[in-house]
C-alpha cells in the first residue's frame, strides 16, 4: 500500500509537518512593498499582513478621494505579494500536496 509502510507514512508526515512550520517562520520574516500612483503611495507589509512603512508624496495630499483609493491600492499590492510568497512556501513544505478545506495555513 505504501512504500516504506506505515513507519515510512508517519516519517513522511513528520517531515511535512517540520517543512511546514519552518515555511511559517519564514512567512513571518517576509516584507513586501505596495505601491501604487506610479510610486506617489508606497507601503510595506509584513508576512503577519501588518503595516510596517507608508510613504506618500507631496503630490497626492490635496485631493482626499485620490489618496484613500491610492492607499488601499498600494496595501492589496503589498497583501497579494505576501499572500502569493506564502503560498509558494507553503506549496514548497507540503510538496504540492492539497491540504483538506480550512487548512490553509498558515492564515
């Protein structure tokens, strides 16, 4: 049934389960930079998906309504970066295997 039996099964599950929780350590470490405006709005997010850094230019403060949907343009870009890397890591540590509904870790 399985190469190895079962105690090659719960090694494998164990090595899963190690690569899993170091992709979590490093998703943690993460930062990625959103921008948005050509650069007018930049800011930067953590592998936790909290705001570290924002910077806006001179440029876009007078007109309210531009700058708001430039800040929530430059954080969703910043977001999908982290979201993309981790699922890249965790991808990597479960090697491609799917994990079952409500498991998708590590958020």
């Amino acid at each position: 049934m399985f190469k190895g039996g079962m105690a090659g099964m719960m090694k494998k599950a164990q090595q899963m389960q190690d690569n899993m929780q170091q992709a979590q350590a490093e998703i943690k470490q993460l930062t990625a930079t959103g921008k948005a405006g050509g650069g007018a709005v930049v800011v930067s997010i953590n592998g936790e998906h909290q705001a570290t850094d924002i910077r806006i230019d001179q440029s876009v403060m007078s007109d309210k309504d531009t700058l708001e949907d430039l800040i929530l343009t430059a954080i969703n870009d910043a977001s999908q970066q982290i979201a993309d890397t981790s699922a890249t890591k965790m991808k990597s540590a479960t090697g491609g295997m799917k994990l079952p509904g409500g498991m998708n870790l590590p958020f």
